[in-house]
C-alpha cells in the first residue's frame, strides 16, 4: 500500500509499505499482535503501521531458529563469513535508503543515519576476515606425550536487544560476530522505531543465553591548563549536542581546569547558541528532535529538576544558554549548558537529551576523583598535551571507565576496539579486540 | 600452647598453636570473634580452636586493604611477580607440613594433601612470568594519525571465598594472579577449614569487587566400545573416589557403551571393593574420611533416596557395591557403584562423595545428549581411540562443559589451562590461558 | 588487436589484446624492453605477444613506488583495507575469464585455475578485518609509571617474485597482505605467463625489502596400517597429479605400511591408468599438460635417470605406470609410479612433475625418519586413525615439514594459516596466522 | 691451585683456580686445545688460565649434544621450566661472586656486573611462567568438521656466541629460552671473557640451527626544543658513557634542537669531564677500562681520524672534551665528546667506545632522517613533551630502529619486551614477547 506523504515512498525501495508485518519467523514474514504506529520526531505525525509479533509467534520462532541453529553452526566458519559478507554487500546496495529511514524514524541527522548504516557493513566485512581467526590455543602441558586445547564452541542462539537511538549499528556489531561464530540471532528491536527493524530483517533473514550489557553512561570530558583549546571546544560540542545528547557515549559532564574555565565556557556558550536545530533530512542541521514526545518531557522535568536544586541547595546550579522546548509539532529542544556544583544530585544520573554540567577542577587528581564518582564506567575523555597526565589517565589511578580517550570526543568509538564500560554499565565489550569469545563457550581439553 | 596429640606437633613449625587468632587484620593478627573447633574428620576430635574475626575486625581489614591497593597497584607488575616468587618460595620451605596439615583437618590423603599445596606453588612460579605479560593491545584506527590502546589496568581489591574441599589451591589459583595483576585480596576460608587459612596467611601476609563463580559439577565419563578399558577403569577409579568423592571435578556419572558395558561395570566393581579406605595420613591409603559428620549424613539420606526410586519409580536403580557408611568415630563410607536410568532425578543432582551412577549409552549421540542434560556444565571425559569421535566430543555438538576431557579423567585440570565450566557451573575461569583478564579492567583509549 | 584464435576471443574482455605492454609503471602501461610471446603448453602455440620493461622503466617504477609509498604508509590501515576490498570484488567480477586465462596459459585445470583466482578474493576478503588487526602490545614494565609498547610500522616496498605455477594467488597471498600492512609492492611474474600477470596489475593497479622464502619441497605421504584406504588413495592420485605434479605441495613420495603396501600400490596403478590427461579446459580433464617444452623434457631426463638407477644400483627402482611422454603439439606426460629403494639418491630430488616414488615402511619411527631425512620440509600428511600416532606425526619426534597433515593430502593449505616450510624451504610463512608481521617492522619502546 | 693475587681468591668458592678447563662436554669438564690466559682489563694482569676445547672436544659434546636433545624434548615444557627456575636459583645464591668476576674480568663496573646477572636470573624465572605458554593455534578451517591446527615444536640444538660485553645476560636472555622450547643449546663465549663461560657452565650443565642476528648498532638520541633538558643530560651520559661505550645500545650520535643545542652541550661537557673513571670494581667509579689493548689502540686510531677528518673535510670535526688515553697499565680512556658535521663518514661508523658525536638539528623530521641515515638500526631515543612528536617518532615515519625510546636513554631493554634492531643489525629478537618461536618450529595441521 502506498504512503501518505511523498517524502516517505522511498521506502517502498526497501520493501516497505504503509501497513507491514513486524515479526520473520522461519523463513517468512509473519504478526499475530497490536498494530503499532511509527511516527516522525520531527512533527509526531504518522509514518507507516507495524503489527507486532504475538507470544506464539515468537515461540515459533524460537522453535524454528533451535533448529536451524544445529544446521549452522555446522557450517564451517569461513563459510558463514562469506554469507556475512554478503550481508554487509545488500546493505552496501542500500546504504542511503536506510540511513534516510533511520534519521527519519530515529531524528538523527542524515550523516549519522547513513554513518550507522555503514557501520554494519564495515562490522560486516570485519567478520569476514574474523570469521578465520577465531582461534583456540594449544597449550604445554606437564604431563608426558600431552598437549591442552583450547577450542571455542558457538552457544547455539544469541539474542539482541537493541535501543531506538541505534536501532541499526547496535544489531550489527552483535548479529554479525554471533554469526560468523556459528550462533543463529534473535533480534528484538525498540517499540519506536520498528520499520529499521523490518529493514535489516529483510536483510539478515535469519532470526537467531549469556548476558552481555551495555548499559547507561554518564561521561565526562576532562579540560586541562595546557590543552589545545580550539579542539577541545569541536570536540565538546560534538559529544554534547551529537544525536541531540541520545547516545550513550554522549559527554553529560565537563571538568574545565580553572586557568582555562571561563575563556572554555564562553566559547562553548557561543557556540550552543548558533548550533543549527531542525529537520534531521535537511542540509545544515546538527541537531535533531528528541526521539519522542515522552523524551521531550523528561527534558522538561530534568531542567526543573535543575532549577530547584540550584535554588534551594545553592549548589551553583545555572543555566547558561538552552534550558526550554522549541515550540513545534516535533520533539526539539535547545541545546543546554549549565553551571552547576559536583554535588548536585542531578550530576550523578544520565538525562538523556543534550544537557551539558559544567564544573571547575584544580588538579588532574580532583577530575579523577569526579569522574569516577558517578555509578557509570562507559567513556571518558581528557584533552591535555602533557605525556605524564595521560599516561596517569590510562593508568590504574586513572579513569575507571571502559574508554579512556584523549584529545578525542567521548564519542570516538571504532569497530576494531572492543566496546563497552564498567560498573553500573554492565562490563561487556562488543565489536572488535576479543569480544567475539562472548558469543562463544570455551572447551578446555 | 601446646597440643593435645603428639601427633599435632608439627603444626607448631607453622606457627600453629593449640589457640589460634583467626584473622590477619592491617600487617597482625587479630580477632575478636567467637570461637570455632576445627576437627579432624577421621576421629571428630578436636585439632585445635580458632578465634573468629568480628565483622568489627572485617571492616578494618577491608579499609586498611583499600589503602593498601592505591600502594601495590602503583608497583611495578614485574616486581610485584618477585613478590609473588618469593611467597612461592616461602610455601616450597614448608610444603611438607602444610600439605600433612591440609589432609589432618580435610580429610584428603597425604599426596593430595602435599598435592594442593604444590599447586599453589607452581602457581607462584607462573604468575612470575604472567607479570610481564598482561599485555594490551595497539590497534590500528581508521582515523589518520591515529591508533586505538586496550591497557589492563588492576580492578582494586579481589575477595576470595574458598571451599572446604581445595583449601589451599583454590586461593593459590586466585590470589597469585589477583596480586600480579595489581589487585589486594581479601580472602574467606570454609568454616571447617580454618588452620589451612592460617597457614597461609601467615606466608601471603596480606588481606586482599568482580565475580567469577565455579560452582558445582555433574561430570560424566563416556567410555565407547573402542575404549582401552584398562585405562579407562584405572581412570575412572581416581575421577570417582579420590579425594573421597568431594572434587568439583569427582566423576558422577559414567556412561558405558553397550557392547563393553559388563566387562567394565565388573572390573570397577572389583576395584572399588578393594580400595583401601582410612586414615589419610597412612601410606596405601586411597580413599579417606568425608570432610565433617554432616557429610556423612548426607551420604546416608543420598543412598536411602537412590534406593526409593529404586524401588518405587522402576528406574532400575541398584546399588553394586558401597551404599553403606562405616562404623568408626570418623565420616568413613564405602565407594559405592550404583546401576540406575538416566531418567532418575537423583542423576541430576550433585552428591558430595564417592557414588558413581553408571547408565548405558548405544551410540555417542546418547552420550552427549545425556552428559548435557544436566544444569552444570563443568568437566566431562571421553575414552575412546577415534579420531572423529574425539572431534565430534570437542566441538559444537559435544560436551556442553567447560572440560572436555579424552582419555584422561574429568578431574585432570591443569594451571596452564583456563578451569572453569559452563552453564549452571558460572561460567568463570581460573589460573591459566587469558583468565587474568578477570582480575582486570579494560581501559580502551 | 584482434586474436588470431577465437578461443583467445575471451581476453579482450579483460583488456589483454594480441600485442601487450608488459609493465604498469608509475599509473601507466609501459615496455620498452624485447618482446617476448606466451605459448598454450597444450599446443605450444603462440597467444599473444608482451613487451617487457627495461631497467630503465623498471628504475622509474621503483622511484614512483618509493614516493607511493610515503603516502600509502599514512593511510589508516582500515582505508587501505577498504581499497583491498574493492581490490577482490573486481577480481570477482572477472573470476571466469581470469581463471580461464590461467587454465590457458598455465596448463593446469579450469577448475585449478578459477580456483586460484578464487584464492586471491579470499585473501582480499581477509585482509579487510586484518586491516584492523595489526596488533601491537603494551608489556608491563619493570620501571614504575611506565609501559613497554610493542608498535608495528610498513616495511616500504615489497617485492613479489611469482612462479609459473601459481602465477595468480601467491602474488594474492603476498600482496593483499604487504598493502593492508601498508606497504606499496613490486610485483615480477614468472617469464613463462606474462598474460596473468597483466591482468592482474589491471586490477592491482599500483607497482609497489626483506626476504620471504617459499621455495621447493619434497613432499611425502604416509599410509598406516590401520588407515581409511579409499581416502587414502583418492588423497594420493589429488596430491600426487593434481595441477600436473606441479604445485611445490605435490606428494612426491609414499610411504606404505608394509601390511598395506600391495593393497594400495595395487589401487593407484589402477586409478593412475584411468586418470583422463588431455586440454586443461575441456571437461572432465584431470592432468593437464607439463608448463613448458623444457618441462617435458626435464621429465624424460628425469625418467632415465630412474631407470638407470634401477639398472646399475640394484636399488629396487621399477615404473609401474607412466614413465612417458604422451606424443603430441603439447607437452603432456603420463602420469607415473616408480617403486623404489629411499636409499635412491633421485628421491631426494625434486622432479617437478607427476612422478610418485611408492616405498615400504615397518613402522612410524622408519617412516618419520624417511620423511625428514631429505633437505626441503614444506610438506608431509599421514593417514592413520590412531591418536598416539597422530600426536607423534605433528609433535617434537614427528615430522619436520612446516605441515604436518592428518588424513588430507599434502596440497591442503587454506589461506587462515600460515604457509610455508622448514629447512631448504626457507622458513617463511604466508596468507594468515602471524604471517603479516613479516611484512612489518616491529617499534619497541 | 691457589690465584697469585689475594683479590682473585673469592673465585675458588665458585668452582675455579687459577688453572681451568674450558669445556663441558657430554657432562664433564674437558678441554684438550690451547692454553690462553685471561686479564684484568684494568691493570692487563694475568687473572687465570683456560684450556680451550679441541674441534674433537667440540664434536664429542655435538653429539652427545643431538643425543641429549631427543631425551631434552620429550621432557614437558612446564618441567624444563621447573629446570630453569632451579638453574636461575643456583644463579640467585652466587650472584655476588658471578657479578664481581663479570666486572674483573670485562671491565664494567661492580652494579653493572651484578645487573647483568641479574638479568639472567630475571629471564630464568621469565621462563618457568613461558614454559607453559608456548602456545600454538587452533584456527577455523573452511572443510567441514575440520579444524587447522598450529603447534610449535622444538629445533632441537640451539648454538649461542656471545660477545664479551655481555658476557652472561645474552647467554640467558638466549639459553632460557632455547630450554624451555625444548633445545639443547651450544655455547661458545667470547675468547677474552673465558672465566665468566666456565662460571655459568657449572651452573647450566648442559652445552646445547637457524640464525638470530643481533649485530652493531650506531644509535643516536634525539633532543627537541621541548624537552626535559636536565632528564635529557642525565641519559645521554649514562647512553654514552655506561659500560665504557662498549653496550651494543650506547648512544653514539647526539641530535640536539638549534634552540637548545649550546644549553645541553655546555651541560654535557661539564658532567662528561667530571665523570669518574677507574677500577670498575671501587665505589662510586661510573667508567671502567675499555675490555683490551687493542680496544683502546682502536680508540686512539678512532680519534685520529676524527681529527682529520675535521682538519682536511672541513666537516666541523671538534673534539670538546676527552680525545686521549689515561696513561696507566689498564686500558682506560677518557669519554669524549665531539662537534661534528652528519656529512662526516666516521658518523656512520661505530666506534665501540665512550665517543659522542654531537649535531644540531632544525626539525624532527631532519633528526628522523639523520636518525634512519646509518646502515644500523639497533636503538634511538627521543626526548620531547609533545605527544604529536612522540606519535611521529614510534609511527611509519618515525625511527627505523628495533627500539624507539621515549623520553629514556638508548640502552633502556627489559626482558619483557623483544629486544633487536632491523636493517644491518639483523633483524632478530631476544627475550620478550613473541621471540621465544625463533626457537621453535612451526608445524600446521
């Protein structure tokens, strides 16, 4: 069936229509459930309908991908790295279409939309080249005429459940490594943005028990006394306002060195406040709607919250520049930097939309000591040109988070590394390094 | 004070008095608990007491630790490898007599006993040169001028909770590596282990938050019809009864071919009557007490269920040989051999001592099948000369445990190895292969 | 260019015509050296003529190359894999007429030679995820507040010296990995098939000093007396004619158990009279002809000298099949069996063509000892299916190939490994494992 | 027999007289060659006479020797690891005496000679933990229900000449691990460091093909703008002058930035005069003698040509400071600096003594080029506080040496990392990471 807006009949390119089945189960598309609707940040209005998978459905699948899971992971690894590999080549096929349907149902920018696609093809062909390299160990063993291996095994079938601010690239690096390591892939998307996940369906065609969490962050970046100041002012920007403050390595916190404090937050005040805010399909625009209505409520919320803590505990708390909704059909809302005391409760706690806190430091120790504070280990930055002080920010005494950039945004993540924080963010890795032994069992003989 | 028994002297060379402070708080000894008897379990006679630590005392120690590793995660790994030698070196001076005491207050025999404590030492001289390896990695990046860091940094403090059964190796196995790693250790003994504690203690001289659990096994032996039976009957022997049944890799279920099932099932009927059981400390011993009067208890409630089924449920159950405990002051019980189907509940569960259930398979499928059809997933063992049944054992439709043992007993695990298991087992793997990693943070730059 | 033959119709389609420039020079075809012609080793006819280059081009090549190469090292090493993937997709487009070409020129197989192509895809594919795998490692040191890093950088340029035989996938092996390890590569093909190695720079499209090895091998099979004898003897006739006795893994000798000995050498007579030798690109061909003229020759020389060995040594030496050439425009040769003594001094000698030297062996350590006992060690295979034997064929006390088969034939090699050999053989490895890092030069600091 | 000198006497309690035998062959001292004597560089005394070994001594221990090796290498690597350990303990309990004969006899001073057992000793308990990590490689294959497998196995003898500057830490860093991957080893010392050969024979025991090459090094330290200069002064002495410039790691080239080039130089002449030199076995001596007469007539010759250089070339030659022999019996000369152009032929020379040649630079890329100009490529160092610096230095168009420093001296190697340089030194590497597979051999499965 036909869409109601033209601006949607692309996605008839890509095989969908305005009324779609949300569920591929063995082999076919098939839902039982609700009808849900999809709906665009940008003006709330309707996209195309989706008709969720019941419990049947779902144990249906679950039957038939049991199965199938016996037949691949038979397969020998190098050959379901070449099925992988085509995988990545359909999407290649498709790359705009579907970077145009994750911005428009997700609200990010056009570049990160296609950015994300092309993250699963680049994740695609890195599993390629995995694929023949998932090596067990042979190792010495004290007894006579005896040697130890070391084998890893597929679980059999892996699970992944992705969020709506990377409906795509999240799937990727999950899916294709338990793929190529001989794992079928079930695959629950996020309510809201339900036809990427018919998309890459259509694509992966395949619906696929251990725990790996990738959970919140609350990231900050570190400025020292010596730092290049111009770079650290893009970098902040970029990490703060990025996919309009929704990804979960988005920098939430800034310790600016005091000798660099003000002449660092006039900059950034200036340059929040030329930041373009808009249609994420059109040229120019940095910033996005919020993802949905509710999103842009709990900015509401949180920005109240952080007016009354300024006011009664007289922590400092001051909104510098942003701090209200756009008044429109969408879910926009001004870009936020706010001045505001370490203590303050809402420090702790990860609001999910571009709100910056800006504290002062002293010492290299003192925004140690800060950024570790927060239940969150996933990413942390620190801009400085002194070897000694990153060399202590890598190091035990340094930050506890699972990324530990310098001189780059907190959101600097590549394919090849291995993904993911400590402590309350869960202590997975996905991607790169050895993060495919996590969609493996080891057998030690 | 002295000892009662003349044959407790030696103790006093380890610095064992008849009265023992059962805490090593900040640098001393220390405890203001209560007071605990440890007894040994082949008279249930008192050995000597131990003060308990207060959770007073417990607190101290955690915050003195928590000094202690902003100290030790500072000092070089390499010198902290020398350290680690030298406390190797202090267990080698007195190996004998920790190893007389680990079979005096366990009730293991004495070579297990001189065993365990030997372990700990080989350990020792591992993790030396672990020290110099616990390698990141460099990663080439996709941005100009650039490239990703994976540094290992220590996560602070390593509590230890050890069990009854492997006193001594288990903590070698986890602190050596935990202390190399930059961590301190906090450790926790069994309570009807505590001078083995002491012991110890008094040569790391140190008290020392990531969990890595290895729980319990089920573990099976297969034996196909073209084992060679003599090896497998001798090996099957040592997997079952040593150390009286209370190995978490201690053999419980055995699965015997069709065609060879008879020949073997008599052979281990003959050798299970004549292995000598008694006190652990005498020479020809093979098999010696359960470690405490509960065990003993437990044994007995075990049999009496294996019997019921039996009877009521015709699942064939029958006891060959054993089934009995023996009249003495001590927790002595035969080794016993029960036929049984694998339909009964009792397989699947864990009883702590020497009962091994012997089913029949028709074809390696069965085997495999029935070995993963248990909750845990630790160590399993197959006795056969065919090259594709080995592969097959090993790979992704075989032994879903952790230890995928051939032509060698469930219970051969060795430090070079990762040891660990599966499923219900946790998951988590110890001493060799890249298990350090666990005593780790990853910080990725 | 038109081509006189209308079977060479198929080369304009990969841009070859019957006059051709031998050298890709700085961007452009270039020669200016003599002309030389490249013949069908079915018919000895002329295909097409290639001018080769000069000192003078070949010196112009090398500076260009040496200023590429300034460039191409500051290329993120996942770029340059990018590029290496686009690299194996339009060897993709062109795999039939490349693989045709190959058969063409060559002389062996169609099937050889689109598997050859084939080869060089993989390793294309391959190298995408090892662009982003060139691991260094950070060590932990023994001086405080520092680490050691380990960091790998390009050599520059690469040289690449092809045989005739694979004139296509060790060029692939060599050259997907020096470019991803970011190295430019020079590449000079064999003078016998110029016409494979034009198409190829086409596609290469770039000219890019340390020393890799591959060089000749003496391959050897041993058969067990408890061996799968079918496998065994269609493993033999694969590695033994296969590509026409011209792969460096070609099994040259065979050891037989005594106990089998008349069984198998009774079989391989027997298939190596039915073996179809005729055009490589016609159907159901198995063996095609030798490369060259002189080839054909070498093999009667060789022949003769077999003969008279026998004669005059009393050495055992006896042909029984084969020993001829068949007469006809190409230079095809019967496939050949001579029983011979080990002590014959041609066996230790390579003859580069479907000669197998059958022998008799008592046991494993006779038939280890024989296998090592001449000077190259690329490859060996055993058949047997007892694991202890198979546990001395590949440990210390085994055999001294740098492979070391089990129940495959010698020719086995899949580009995951690492291929190459020990002794006369050079001692380099290529394709996968750790190969890449002799493209690289290791930084310590 | 007793020593003439009463200083001598402390060599008895490690198992020499002034008389010995310079061979162990097959388990005995023997020696039936020529007599040489050893001397004190310091005053050119005799200290002791050697027998040497005869070729017929050489090839009784090579073939006992190859008889050793079958045995050596059955033995399971975690056992020869538990050799080593025990070979590094009976080093441990003689280190005094080991260190103060390597001073006596080569000339280093007293904590130079201690270190350099130490040393041995650090790598034998490297090894315990290697011996159980000589890991190989299980790696996917594309066949179905394959698996390639990739073990390492022993060479079988390894031969190892040592130099006389490191007379004792190259045998170890060599020798430990050649044991622990199985090799008999084959030592041939230095002829002028006899004594310090039989030492060590005593305690390995044992006299144990292929070539790992550490040659000459010519390396140079970079010093930029930026640079710590007090830190930078403080290593260039200990580079140049340590061990008498006789360390294949000496620092023989000096690069200093034009804006700082008069401010280190006039630093570095005034420490290098205040340089104590003398009796290497005194307190507080830093410069010991060069190891012969002829080292020190090659040191005046050396001079010579530097003057004239300067005199006829015009190059800026310029001796600053030192330039001359200290008259006295012993061999000692004084550390010398000199101004020189980087156009001069004897810069590209090593010179094995305490000379320093000193230019000035205008960039890092013009000191990366001076660095990279030399045949060598052993060491080099850079001192600098700018990371970006830093980054270009260890990178692709960075120093072309083995080890690339950061902010320490040339000579700063530790067993963990690989130590060895590229180009004409040979391209080989000892000790750490991955170099103990030079030693073994590579079988593929």
């Amino acid at each position: 069936m036909g869409f109601q807006k033209k601006e949607h009949e692309f996605l008839k390119e890509i095989g969908l229509g305005s009324e779609n089945l949300g569920g591929h189960v063995n082999g076919e598309w098939k839902a039982s459930g609700p009808i849900i609707s999809t709906v665009n940040p940008s003006n709330n209005q309707k996209i195309a309908e989706v008709k969720e998978v019941s419990i049947e459905d779902y144990e249906e699948g679950l039957r038939a991908c049991s199965e199938a899971a016996k037949t691949w992971m038979s397969v020998p690894a190098p050959k379901r790295g070449e099925i992988v590999r085509q995988i990545g080549d359909a999407f290649r096929a498709k790359l705009d279409h579907l970077g145009r349907l994750v911005s428009l149902e997700m609200g990010k920018i056009l570049p990160e939309g296609i950015g994300e696609v092309q993250e699963v093809i680049d994740m695609c062909d890195y599993c390629v080249g995995l694929s023949r390299q998932l090596n067990g160990s042979i190792i010495p063993s004290e007894r006579p005429n005896h040697m130890m291996f070391e084998v890893w095994n597929p679980l059999g079938i892996v699970g992944v459940i992705t969020a709506f601010n990377f409906p795509c690239a999240v799937l990727g690096w999950n899916a294709c490594i338990a793929l190529v390591c001989g794992n079928c892939v079930v695959w629950k998307g996020a309510p809201t943005t339900p036809l990427v996940g018919l998309m890459v369906q259509q694509t992966v065609n395949k619906r696929f028990g251990k725990c790996l969490l990738e959970l919140s962050g609350n990231n900050a970046i570190v400025v020292m006394d010596d730092a290049d100041i111009s770079l650290a002012v893009r970098s902040i920007l970029f990490a703060a306002v990025g996919t309009a403050g929704q990804r979960c390595t988005t920098c939430r916190r800034l310790f600016l060195h005091e000798s660099i404090y003000q002449n660092v937050l006039d900059q950034l005040v200036g340059v929040f406040k030329q930041v373009k805010v808009g249609d994420p399909l059109e040229n120019g625009t940095l910033v996005g709607p919020l993802h949905t209505r509710a999103s842009r409520e709990n900015f509401e919320k949180g920005i109240s919250v952080i007016k009354s803590e300024a006011c009664i505990l007289c922590f400092g708390g001051k909104i510098l520049t942003g701090g209200s909704v756009i008044e429109s059909d969408g879910n926009f809302v001004h870009p936020t930097i706010v001045e505001i005391s370490p203590s303050a409760s809402v420090v702790k706690e990860e609001l999910f939309a571009p709100v910056l806190y800006v504290m002062k430091i002293q010492s290299l120790e003192e925004a140690i000591n800060l950024n570790n504070s927060v239940p969150q280990g996933l990413s942390s930055s620190i801009f400085t040109r002194r070897p000694e002080a990153i060399f202590k920010w890598i190091g035990p005494h340094g930050s506890d988070c699972g990324i530990v950039n310098v001189n780059i945004p907190t959101n600097g993540a590549e394919i090849g590394g291995a993904f993911g924080g400590e402590k309350a963010t869960g202590g997975g890795r996905e991607a790169g390094s050895d993060s495919w032994k996590q969609y493996m069992r080891r057998s030690t003989w």
